[in-house]
C-alpha cells in the first residue's frame, strides 16, 4: 500500500526517509530535473546543498568522511573499497552531486560514474586499458587536443611520433566518454 505520508518525506536529493530540514530553491537552482517533489532533505544533503564546496570540487565521501580528489585519473586506478559516493567535476558550478547521491558506489567493477550532470558507465578493465594508453601519449608530450579530436593529419604524425595504429585507436576512443574524462582530468606534472 502506497503511504502517501511517506512519500511525501523523503529527502528530495537522495531519497531518504524523514527528512529534516527545509529547502529553499534559490531563484539561480536550474537542476530541477535531479531533485523529487517536496522541499524537505536530510541534514547531509541540505549541507551539499548550501555548501559550495560540493559544486566546486571532485570528491569522495566514505564512511561520512569527504575529501577532494586533486588527481582524478590516478585516484580512479586505485578506488577505495565501496560503499562510497563519488562525484568528478570540470565545470565546478553544476548540481551534478545530487546524481552522485542518488548512485552510491557499491562495487568498483562496474559502476555509475557521474561526472558534472552526466553519466558514465564506469568499468575497471576498460579504464585501466585506457589510462595505460593514455598515460603513454601523454608521457610523449601528445597534446589533449590530438588525444581528443581523433585522427591526426599526417603532419601531426611525424611531429609527435604517432604510428597508424595508435592514431586509429585514437579515432576510435574520441566519443568514448571514459576515455575522454581520463584525457580531460589529466593535469601535467611539469
Ligand atoms: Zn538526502
């Protein structure tokens, strides 16, 4: 039997029952789509609601404990063991985090990875294939823009060393969204 008192108090973000705080939507909150109906959220997501810090950096939080991530690629070779929820973001100003409220991490083989407002299918073997790729342009100085953008010119060829083969994997990889969130997070050392 549906209890309608019960819908009625759950978190808007994450779902959770008896939700104790109130919301107040600011006139500038445009991410409707991620919230549920009502304006009552629990006292976690009333604080990532109205903390910035949230929006503003890529991060995990595991056992109640958040804490940024500064390397994204290497920190996504070496998860922590799960439950934990995870948000990565390049924009820094999206409500991306509500989606990463709503799918908890509970196996690092295969999950939901929610990158500013989109979702990405996350799987261990994949990625560490291609952060190895990756690391290994990036380790020859191959700019983002070529690891991106697909097949170089021929001239770009001979500029960086590329061979055909790596070229045409490149060309393969360039809608990959995984591949494209390892390029993109990469920060060089030097
Ligand atoms: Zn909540």
């Amino acid at each position: 039997m549906l209890n309608t008192q019960e819908t009625e108090s759950a978190c808007v973000f994450c779902g959770s029952r008896h939700p104790q705080k109130t919301i107040i939507f600011p006139q500038t909150f445009t991410a409707y789509q991620f919230v549920q109906a009502g304006n009552k959220a629990c006292s976690r997501c009333a604080e990532m609601f109205t903390d910035p810090k949230y929006r503003r950096n890529s991060w995990i939080i595991r056992n109640g404990k958040f804490e940024a991530i500064e390397n994204v690629p290497d920190f996504l070779l070496n998860l922590p063991s799960p439950p934990f929820l995870l948000y990565l973001t390049k924009a820094k100003r999206k409500h991306g985090w509500i989606r990463a409220v709503q799918n908890p991490v509970l196996s690092t083989k295969r999950f939901i990875l929610i990158v500013d407002e989109d979702k990405i299918m996350f799987d261990d073997k994949t990625y560490a294939d291609l952060y190895v790729f990756a690391k290994n342009l990036y380790a020859r100085r191959i700019p983002k823009t070529i690891m991106l953008s697909g097949m170089p010119q021929p001239s770009t060829h001979r500029k960086y060393g590329l061979t055909w083969k790596e070229s045409f994997r490149i060309r393969e990889l360039q809608h990959n969204p995984l591949w494209r969130v390892i390029v993109e997070f990469f920060k060089r050392a030097d």
